[in-house]
C-alpha cells in the first residue's frame, strides 16, 4: 500500500470510530433519559446493536476488499444484525422497559461470533474473485485478524490504564479536571472508539510489514497447543474405555452430561485444527496419528451426547438449554462426519478436514441465525414443547411451571399462557391466570409433607426418620410426595447393597427413593400399572422380589412384573443396568 493510500485507510477508520463513539454515547444519554429512540425498543435496539459491531467490518477490511464489495458485505450485515436486535426487543420487550433491557448478553455474543465467521468467509472469497478461496487463504485471516484484536484492545486498554494514572497523579496536587474529564461519557465514548480504530490501523500496518514475523508466532503457538492433543486423546480414549465397567450412571449424576461431552469434542476438534493448521506442510508423525484418532474418538462421544439429550428431552420436553445444545451437538456431528472420512482417507493429511471446516463454519452461520430469529428460537421452541406436553396429559396442571411461561419466555410464554388461560381444563386455565398476574416470579420453597396417612409395607415396616424429615423440592419429589401425600409406601432393596429403599406409590406407579449423602433421591420409577390394578391389594399379597440376575432386572410384586426406569437428577435417563439395579 503506497503512502496516499495509507493515509487515507488511517483518515478514514478514525472517521469510523469518532463517529461510531459519538453514536454510542447519544444512544446511551438517550436510554438514561428515557427519551425517543430509547422509548421505542423495535428501534433502540437495532440501533444500538448495528453501531456497536458492524463498524468493525470496515475498520479490519478497509484495505482489503473493494469498495463496492466492503459497502455491500457491511450492508448485509447491518442487514442481519438488525433482523436480530429486533427480533431480541420483540420477544423480550416488556410494556414498562426501554432502551437496551431487551437485548441479553447472549445476543451481543451471538452477533459478534456470527460476525466473525461471516467476515471471514466473505473476505477470502472476495479477495479470491471466487465463491470458495483456497483453505490456506481462511486460516492465514482468521490467525492475522485475531492478532490484530488482541493489539487493538490491549492498546485501548493502556491508553485508559494511563489516563487513570495521569487522573490520580494530578489530583495529588488538587488538579481534579482530568479525573471529571474520564469520567464524562461524552468524552468517555468518542474517545474510546478513536483509540480503538487508530490502534486497528496500526495493528494493519504492522502485520503487513510483518507478516512473516506475525505468521511465525502464530505457528509457534500452534504447536505448543497441538502437543496437547496426544495428551487429550489418552484422555478421551481412557473416558471412553472405562465406561463399560463403570456404566454410565456417574456420568448422568454429574446433571450436565450432555455439556461436558460437548466441551470434550470441542477441545478435540480445537486440538484437531492445532495439529493441522494450513494443512500446506504435514506435522510429526505423533500428531498426525493422533489427530487420526482423535477424529474418531469423536464418534462415540457424539453418539452418547445425542443419547443424552435425547433422555432428557424425551422425559421432560425442550427447555431453551436443551434447544441450545441440540444447536451445538449439530456443529458437533458435523466436524465429526468430516473429521472422520478425513482420517480415513490415508493417501492425503486430513485433506477433508479443510471442506469439512469451511461447511460447518457456513452451518454455524446458519444455525446462529435461526437461533436468534423466530426460526428455531429457544424460547418458541421450548414453550411449544412444554405446552404440547400439558395439553396431551405428559405433565399435570399441577406439576408444569406456568411461571416458565410467565417470566423467562419472552413474548412467546406469554402468547401460550393467554391462551392457556381459555382453556377448557378448569385447573390449566385458574393456573394460567394465577401466573399471568404475577409481577415477579416468586422463590420456591422446599416443602416437608405429611406422611402420617401413608401405609407402609410390608406390615409393621416404617419410613425411615430421615425421609419423613427431608425438606423437597418440587423437582426432587416424584408424582406422590407432597402436603397431605396418601400414598403407598414399600420398604425394599431394590438394588441388593443391603440398604433398603422407598418405594412410594401414586396407586399407577412406583417411585424409588435411595438414601444418598445428600438426602434421599427419586432414581428410578416403574412403569404404570394396568388400568383399575390395586396396587395396594398386591402389597398387601405380596410377596415382593427382584427378578432373576439379567441384564435387565424388574421389581416383581405377587404375579405382576414391573420394570423399572430411571428418574430424576441423579441419573437423568441411565438405564436400569447403569442405576446399580442388577
């Protein structure tokens, strides 16, 4: 880049940031005063959001692309970033909240990721003159520009480190002019976005003049992760091997099965791309054969996170986490498919790993929109399924969380709670209005039931004191444990330790209460007896056993054979051979 043109790039990213400093601090003097665009959510919102990223497209860009081509790409972005904010103020926009309330810290990230990746698909294309550049032109971008961020904000940073030095030097000499000065937003917000652009331009200019330089550090850094991957496939493989000794029990009492797998393959997918890198120059033999291995120890830890989430969404409907990991374990089975037919392929290094790279960053891009627009909003998602599960009998009007619908699903909650309130079951429609005029979502408190009515067999047998005095929880309780409870009580060992449980009965089924050290917990349930069956006449009967040794084993009271199915947090789903139940 010639000297002409240099300054005129330096001109006109200063522009940028004066001007989009200047914006934020109108936008945030407007929210503090309460006045218009700050009253008007569907407007503030894209607003805010579009001046707080888009920007940065043409900052990074400026010299690369050409004009026509940067002013169309920042158009498309501003584009879907304001379909986003408005999105974002329309759902969770409340009648007596303004400005930037509706917008979720989620939101920001969301934008700025699908930003990120957008760029740096569009950038190498650009420059290319074609719809795909070469591989090596994406990761040389992807390493450059996020050396360049980290120059940018560390230089901002120090320029605030030093106006707060210069602030508290001369207020100890009774000068407190520079100390109001910083604190002013109106000098606060230009400047910042000033800095910030100048440190951009510089950053530009260096790692042009130093490409080779920033590209060797870059490669160093690399490696050094890459060696990590021998280690994470060790243990991957030692996780993966151990399962069938250990069931998978531990590993679904830990309540984020489904989050910690996910956060394994993408430490191997991270450690994967280390080891490849450009994919121009094939690493030591160790990585190689270690990336090999990691793509396929991908496979089982895809499968068991599908079958996680698939228990718990299966037992207790979409939640808006859930609909988020369903999101992620979609990223997740597709680098494993192409990581897989990567190692595979022994006449070239992994080479599938480069379309497979490229795909599912354009499938990232895809998925993050739909996300955050009413095409897969978790919160549209989830209120549906959980109203579906209420509406066919899954869930009791009793048992289901109107407040749910009420406080944490934006506009769609409560859509679904006023026509909840129209419904023809008198119990759903007095909830639903109960949870409509609430102002604030209340805390739950633990309850302590009753259990001076429940029958106790066999005859002569008793709750333990520790069950009776046990504080619940309306998740950790079963369909039977509440105030005034009546139910059925079996005192048995279930799983042969030698310890008995509690077996409550709602007269369909049977809930299985373990003492653990910390408390009693529901783990598993029967299925429902056959309609009009007296469960009580059976106990009374008995007499009651488990079935013989098999890989399955079932509660057997008098002639009727029960099986048994997990339940609740502790074991979220295992199969009954996983529960200690053999």
């Amino acid at each position: 880049m010639d000297k002409s043109s240099a300054r005129a790039a330096a001109f006109t990213r200063l522009a940028i940031g004066l001007a989009q400093g200047i914006a934020l601090f109108l936008l945030q003097k407007a929210d503090e005063g309460k006045s218009w665009p700050a009253t008007a959510p569907l407007l503030y919102a894209p607003l805010l959001l579009c001046v707080l990223t888009v920007p940065l497209i043409p900052l990074s860009a400026l010299s690369a692309m050409r004009r026509a081509a940067l002013i169309a790409w920042t158009a498309v972005a501003a584009a879907l970033v304001a379909i986003i904010a408005v999105h974002a103020a329309w759902v969770g926009a409340a009648p007596d909240r303004l400005g930037a309330g509706p917008l979720s810290p989620p939101v920001f990230v969301a934008v700025a990721a699908l930003l990120f990746i957008a760029h740096h698909l569009v950038q190498p294309a650009e420059a290319a003159g074609k719809p795909v550049a070469p591989y090596a032109d994406y990761f040389d971008l992807v390493g450059t520009n996020a050396v360049r961020l980290f120059l940018s904000l560390a230089f901002t940073g120090a320029f605030w480190l030093l106006l707060f030095l210069a602030g508290a030097l001369f207020k100890l000499i009774g000068v407190e002019a520079i100390q109001k000065l910083i604190g002013e937003t109106a000098f606060a917000f230009p400047a910042t976005g000033l800095m910030f652009a100048a440190a951009v331009h510089m950053a530009v200019q260096l790692t042009e003049a130093r490409a080779g330089l920033v590209r060797g550090v870059r490669t160093v850094g690399l490696v050094l992760l890459a060696w990590l991957l021998p280690l994470m496939v060790v243990i991957a493989g030692g996780f993966l091997a151990s399962l069938p000794f250990t069931g998978l029990a531990p590993l679904w009492s830990t309540k984020a099965a489904a989050s910690l797998l996910l956060s394994a393959a993408a430490a191997l997918i991270i450690l994967i791309n280390a080891a490849y890198q450009d994919g121009l120059e094939p690493p030591n033999a160790i990585l190689r054969w270690a990336a090999r291995l990691a793509s396929l120890l991908l496979i089982p830890i895809v499968i068991l996170t599908a079958y996680a989430l698939w228990l718990r969404i299966h037992q207790y409907g979409l939640t808006p986490d859930r609909v988020m990991a369903v999101t992620y374990l979609i990223v997740a089975t597709g680098f494993t498919v192409g990581y897989t037919l990567a190692a595979l392929r022994s006449a070239t290094w992994m080479k599938p790993l480069e379309p497979t790279n490229l795909v599912m960053a354009a499938v990232s891009v895809l998925l993050l929109i739909a996300l955050f627009t009413p095409i897969a909003d978790p919160a549209r998602l989830s209120v549906g399924s959980q109203v579906k599960r209420l509406e066919a009998g899954k869930v009791s009007a009793d048992k289901f969380d109107f407040q749910f619908l009420r406080f944490e699903s934006g506009r769609y909650g409560r859509l679904a709670l006023e026509r909840l309130k129209a419904s023809r079951e008198p119990e759903i429609a007095r909830r639903a209005g109960e949870a409509d005029v609430l102002g604030a979502r209340p805390q739950r408190q633990p309850e302590k039931p009753d259990f001076s009515g429940v029958k106790v067999y066999p005859l002569g047998a008793k709750l333990p004191d520790s069950f009776v005095k046990q504080t619940w929880d309306a998740e950790a309780r079963g369909s039977c444990i509440g105030p005034g409870s009546v139910c059925k009580a079996l005192i048995f060992d279930v799983d042969g330790d030698g310890v008995d449980e509690v077996l409550l009965s709602n007269g369909r089924a049977l809930d299985v209460f373990r003492s653990t050290t910390a408390g009693w917990r529901l783990t598993a349930r029967t299925n429902a007896f056959c309609a009009g069956l007296d469960i009580e006449a059976y106990l009374k009967s008995g007499p009651v056993r488990m079935s013989v040794p098999t890989r399955r084993r079932d509660l057997l009271i008098g002639d009727q054979r029960l099986v048994l199915s997990p339940a609740g947090d502790d074991c979220a789903g295992a199969p009954p051979e996983d529960m200690g139940l053999h």
